[in-house]
C-alpha cells in the first residue's frame, strides 16, 4: 500500500527533507524535489528542452515555440511540444505539487523558476 501512495502522491515530505539543517529550509527541499524529478526525466527530447528552458530562464528569456524549434527538434506540429513537456511536469507535481515548465502567453514560449533553472543546470552539468 506503501508503494501506491509514494507513486500517487510521491514521497513524504521528511523524505525530502532528508539532509537538510532544518525543515523550514526551502532551498534544500526545492533541490531535494528537483533532485528526483530529473532522475525521472529519460525522454531526450524532455531532457533536451528542459535543459533549454532552464538556460534561457537564467537569462529572463523563454523558450519560444515557433517553426524553428519545430524544425530543431524535428516535429511537424506545436502540439508534440504538449507531450515533450507533459513528462517532466506530470512527475513536477507529483512530487513538488507544481509545475516545472510553465507557459508564458505573452512570450509564446516556456519558461522556469530562476531557482529550478539554477539546479537543473547544476545537476546535469555534473551528471
């Protein structure tokens, strides 16, 4: 029973707090957090525009979805984007109860917390 509750909620709170210096240390858990939401992410388009949001992120700029993106990742349509992005923020709420590639209307692209960007490109910079 154990195993359906972690899959469906994801893991307790105190199981991401493992290693931090106190619970209230939000720092720690949003590193914890993402720590098991990109161990999840395999798909290599997921992966690849994860990796490109998080670095236009830090540059307060969006990835923006338009015929050339289309072309780079070889997709007809804009709505294989809605897949690509589907995975890594399916398990994002599960684990951190949001999201972590959020669209931005005004820009037509996708966008990251400034904060997940940074441990995103941390994370895999050392994997």
């Amino acid at each position: 029973m154990s195993l359906v509750w972690r899959w469906a909620m994801g893991p307790r709170r105190d199981e991401l707090h493992s290693g931090a210096a106190e619970a209230g240390d939000e720092t720690e858990l949003r590193r914890n957090q993402l720590a098991v939401v990109l161990r999840t992410i395999h798909g290599v388009d997921s992966r690849r525009l994860v990796r490109e949001v998080a670095e236009l992120s830090l540059a307060d700029a969006s990835l923006v979805l338009d015929e050339a993106l289309k072309q780079r990742y070889g997709k007809t349509t804009g709505t294989a984007f809605a897949g690509i992005v589907a995975g890594p923020n399916k398990v994002m709420r599960r684990i951190a109860r949001r999201d972590l590639l959020v669209w931005d209307a005004a820009s037509g692209g996708y966008r990251m917390h400034p904060a997940d960007a940074e441990i995103v490109l941390e994370t895999w910079s050392q994997a």
